[in-house]
C-alpha cells in the first residue's frame, strides 16, 4: 500500500467525520476519543510505516548520488568487457548505455585523468613484455583470453605521481636552459637577446605561479634571481666596447 493510497484513505475517513460532527477535526479530544479513534492510529501507523520507507529509499539516492562518476577508460573498459564476454543478454545491455546512470563504487584517485592516460599510453605503446610490468599474477590470473587485460592500479598511479613530480622540474629546468640555447647557438643583437630574456623571465614567473603555491613576494624574489642570471650571463657572452 502506498503513500497516495493511505492519503486517500484518510481524507475519506475525515469526510465522514465532518458530515457527522464538523467539530470532530478540529477538537483534539474528540479526534483522540472519538469512534474511531482506533482505526485513524491504524492508518497513521500505515503511514508512519511508508514515510519511513519513502525516507530510507531518499537516503539511498542520496548516498548513490555522492558516489564518483566513471572516467571514459572505464566505462570503455566495461563495454568491452561486456561485448567480449557477454555475461548478460544483448536486450538487457540498455542501461550500461546511458552514462549518466552509471556510477563508480570506488573514487578514481586525485590522478585519475594522468593516470588514464598513462594507461593508455602503455596499452597502445609499449610491447607486451613491457606491459608485463605493470600487472601483477593477481591480476594476471583474472584473465584467460587474449581481449582482457587488468593493469595494477596502484603501478599506474605511482608511475602517474612521478611524472607530476617530474613535470614541474623538467619545466624549470626548461626553462634555465632554453634562454642559453638561444643566446648562445644565435648570433643575435642586444635587442634581440633582451627580448628573449624578458619573455623566458615572464615565462618562468607565470609558470611559477601555476605550479607552486609561491606567495607573491617568493615568486617576485625568484624571478628577479631568474632575470639576474640570465642578465650577468648575456653580459658575459656580448662582447665589450672597443678599446682605442
């Protein structure tokens, strides 16, 4: 019996009342005592009983909807999954179809995007003996066709967190080179080595803004050691004034 069903019950039952004693509905001692006192506990019972049902079913959508959404490689990996293996028939396949009402149990980490592309980087670029590397028996044993592959997730996240850590490094580093290169491999006029220097150093102070948590005046202090170096090495690669 639903909700609508005992509401519909109810609003009859207090019809009744009216017609015979209007007074009935707004007298709480009439209303508790009356001929029917019992059977209106009844059917408040009976609601109590599906409110708390309708409110255990709000707090499961609710929890549901807390839950991550699947990244792309997931859910191409569950569609592959589910067209080489077939564990259930094509006709009830419709709705993995609809991404929005797929959700993932577990979070896919605070590298999930990186660490998707790490993936398929080593699916589609390394050998397979290389591969190897990165699944474990465990979840070699998950598998016994040639289609389904289980790469260990942990392997991927930290070859994942070391190429974050790597890339802000590989970045200055870049950038404390790339400005010599071009100093030194050009033969380029004052000008033109002034404007190198001034765009390599606004370079590295927005680079250094995005990729640290520097405060202002750090990053001011870096950039000006930054443009120091590059100035004191331009001096000495451009030759002096002649002598007389």
């Amino acid at each position: 019996m639903n909700l609508q069903t005992l509401e519909q019950e109810l609003r009859c039952m207090d019809n009744e009342d009216a017609d015979i004693d209007y007074t009935a509905l707004h007298s709480k001692e009439q209303f508790d005592n009356g001929d029917r006192a019992s059977l209106r506990r009844e059917l408040w019972a009976k609601v109590e009983t599906e409110l708390g049902a309708y409110d255990g079913l709000v707090a499961r959508l609710r929890s549901l909807r807390s839950l991550p959404a699947p990244t792309k490689l997931n859910l191409r990996s569950l569609a592959n999954y589910l067209f080489h293996e077939r564990p259930i028939m094509q006709k009830d396949m419709g709705p993995f179809k609809v991404h929005s009402d797929v959700m993932a149990v577990m979070d896919a980490g605070k590298h999930a995007p990186l660490t998707a592309l790490v993936e398929q980087s080593v699916h589609r670029f390394l050998p397979r003996f290389a591969r190897r590397l990165f699944i474990t028996p465990e979840h070699r044993a998950k598998s016994s066709d040639g289609h389904t592959q289980y790469y260990s997730a942990r392997r991927l996240e930290g070859l994942a967190g070391f190429a974050l850590r790597s890339f802000p490094t590989c970045i200055i580093v870049g950038l404390l080179i790339g400005p010599l290169i071009l100093l030194v491999e050009h033969d380029t006029s004052r000008t033109t080595a002034l404007a190198i220097i001034s765009g390599f150093t606004l370079l590295f102070s927005a680079t250094l803004s995005l990729i640290t948590s520097a405060k202002p005046e750090e990053n001011f202090a870096a950039t000006a050691a930054y443009c120091a170096v590059l100035v004191v090495f331009l001096a000495n690669l451009l030759p002096g004034p002649a002598s007389s």
